[in-house]
C-alpha cells in the first residue's frame, strides 16, 4: 500500500478513533455526574454511597462498579471485577438473591458486562448515559 493511500484510509478512519484529549475530557464528565452520588477510598478503593438519595438495588450495584472501574483507572485496585458476593458486601449485606434479578437486568441492559461467569464490570460506553438518567432523577427537581 503507498504512503499517499495509508494517509486516505487514515483521514476516513480518524473520527472513530479516540484521542487522549478526548478520553481525558470524558473521564472528567463522568467524575462531575458521579461526585454527588459516590467517594472511593484512596488507599482500598473501597466504594462508598452517599446516604443522601434512596438508591434502587440497580443504582446501587451501577454505583459501585462504576467506583471499582475509578479505582482501576487510579491504580487502587488492580482488578475491576466484581462478583456478586463482592457486591453484596460492598453494598452492605444486601442478600445475593435480593441482586441477582438487579444486576440480570443491568447485564440485559448492557450497562454492566459480564467478563466471565460470576464477574460483573461497569461498562465504558453506557456510563454517561446511566448517570445521566441516575443525575436526572435526584438532582434535577
């Protein structure tokens, strides 16, 4: 392939890709939308809620995936996976049986993807969106 047709395929091909500025600039947005609802544990990477909205079971599971995939992205936690008995204690004991129909629904949904069997990740392309919907809904009254 010559040089001038390597320079074509690159211009069609250059706004799918992603540049730094790009990822950086979204990696601020989600932090904005999620201050209000979420902290992480600097030394842990132990996810806390905040107390001051009544989440769903789903918010909640969303919530702490979302804070784990923080916690990756710092360098706190070398794995953001999370199996449901990890959720279920980082949530606070809620029953495994009471999150399973929850976290079904969010895989269904694609907001949370399932690396492998028993492992739960927030996933990257529907987290603006979910926040966005969890924002609307408490903050925007």
């Amino acid at each position: 392939m010559s040089n001038e047709e390597t320079k074509k395929k690159k211009e069609i091909l250059k706004d799918i890709f992603l540049k730094e500025e790009d990822v950086l600039a979204k990696f601020e947005r989600l932090v904005k939308l999620s201050t209000p609802f979420l902290k992480v544990e600097e030394k842990s990477g132990r996810v806390v809620l905040s107390t001051d909205f009544e989440f769903t079971n789903s918010e909640k599971l969303f919530l702490i995936l979302l804070g784990k995939y923080f916690a990756y992205h710092y360098d706190v936690i070398k794995d953001q996976s999370q199996s449901l008995n990890d959720l279920s204690l980082e949530i606070g004991g809620i029953p495994v049986t009471t999150l399973s129909a929850p976290i079904a629904r969010l895989v269904k949904e694609r907001i949370v993807n399932k690396p492998e069997k028993g492992s739960y990740i927030v996933n990257p392309f529907m987290i603006e969106r979910f926040l966005k919907e969890i924002n609307n809904k408490y903050l925007e009254k």
